[in-house]
C-alpha cells in the first residue's frame, strides 16, 4: 500500500518486521517522485536509538525511485502483547532543479521558515517470523496417496518400494523352482555319467587282467602298452573319487 498525495508516494505505509529476539531486523521503503520537481527528504522515528535508518535522508529526482532501508537493532525482550507504538516520519520538500543530499539542511524541512513541507506518517507493526516448510505427511493432501509421494530426489516411493519388493520375491521363488526342478535330472546325468566311467574302468580292469594272464604264460616283462593302460587306469579313478 502506497499514497498516491503529497509530494512523493511511499511503500509500503507500515513497516512490518519479522520480530525474533537479540536479532536484527531491516526492512525497506520505496519513495517515488512521480512530479518533474525535485525532492529532498528525511526520515524521522519516535525512538532513534532503536533504529538505524540508511540514508535517512536525501534528494529523489524528476521520474525516479529511492529506496530506504531501515534496521531494528537486536531487541532483548518482547513488547507486551507483540504491539509497538514506534512511529516514522516521511518529511518531503520542493528544491532548487540540480540539488544534490549534500545541500540538505534542517531548516529546509522547518515549517516556521515558511517552507512548503509534506509529511506523511508510518506505522510500525511486529509480525512472526518466517517459519519453515513442514513436511507433508501421508495421507495429508486431498487425493494423495495414502502411501507417500515420490520425493523430487528421486527416492522410491512406499508403492514402489513394495513393488520392487515383490518383484524381487517372485523372481527369487521362481529362480528356487527352477534349480528345484533342475535338480533330478542334473542329478540323473551325473549318476549315469559316473555308471559309464565305472562300467569302463570295470571292462579296463578285465583287458589288464587278461593281458596279464597272457604275460605270465609267455614268461615276459611289462610292455610299454601295459604301462600305460595303468597310467589311464589311474586317471579315470582320481576323476571318479572327485565327482
């Protein structure tokens, strides 16, 4: 809210400030010179000591803005009740066209010296302090999902947690049926793949002895060929012991 009489219009009209204890606090004012004269103006309190203002006083041009900014020194105790009395005043005055806040005098503001001076006065009020956004719990907006919401980090929702959970669930139960099923017929072949190595080493067995036989009545040594049927001999039995 602005007023739009006087000499310059200012925003807002009451100065809020987000009260918090043993901190400062600042906010600002916007003062707009919408005539083609130019302006000089200060800025006054009921309690200088408690506020800083910058600049607290200066010249607004033809067409233009300024913007003030006032500072509540950090307070150690609240007013009772949150209300303050504190006031501002907004003093303005036509100048000589070229002015600059150096020439700005007290007298020029002095209504006794005859001088055509605007005022315009400010509020203060104290209002809570910004608090911070509180999570959304399950369930409390119309139309969400009991269950929680995708969070914008990318996290699974509870939905979706569950989902993956069962999907996970499923395909373990379906990887356990089939090395369950698998397991007979692994079974089946190893057993037959053991029975055909014994039934050879039954039949290598039988040519030794028989060779052997035919050895002793003809009253001669080992062959090279015996040597080596029971290095294979060997063989085949260390690979039977393993499976």
């Amino acid at each position: 809210m602005s007023t739009g009489s006087g000499l310059l219009e200012i925003d807002p009209l009451e100065l809020k400030f987000p009260f918090e204890l043993k901190k400062q606090i600042s906010c600002s004012l916007q003062l707009s010179n919408k005539t083609d004269e130019y302006i000089a103006f200060k800025v006054k309190t009921t309690s200088p000591k408690k506020y800083c203002v910058r600049p607290n006083s200066g010249i607004v041009p033809p067409r233009s803005t300024a913007d003030v900014v006032v500072t509540m020194q950090a307070q150690k105790e609240a007013p009772p009740d949150m209300q303050c009395k504190d006031k501002f005043l907004v003093q303005s005055v036509i100048v000589n066209e070229g002015a600059n806040a150096k020439e700005i005098t007290p007298e020029m503001f002095s209504k006794e010296s005859g001088n055509v001076v605007d005022e315009v006065k400010l509020r203060v009020a104290y209002v809570p302090p910004p608090q911070p956004p509180s999570p959304v719990h399950e369930g409390s907006e119309e139309g969400s999902s009991p269950r929680g919401s995708l969070s914008d980090n990318g996290n699974l929702t509870a939905t979706e947690f569950m989902s993956a959970t069962k999907a996970y669930s499923e395909q373990k139960s379906d990887t356990e049926q089939d090395i369950q099923s698998s397991e007979p017929a692994l079974i089946s072949r190893l057993t037959e793949e053991k029975n055909s190595i014994v039934q050879q080493n039954n039949k290598l067995r039988q040519e030794l002895e028989s060779l052997r036989r035919e050895v002793s009545k003809k009253h001669i040594g080992f062959p090279i060929a015996i040597v080596a049927v029971v290095a294979l001999l060997g063989i085949l039995l260390g690979y039977i012991l393993k499976k």
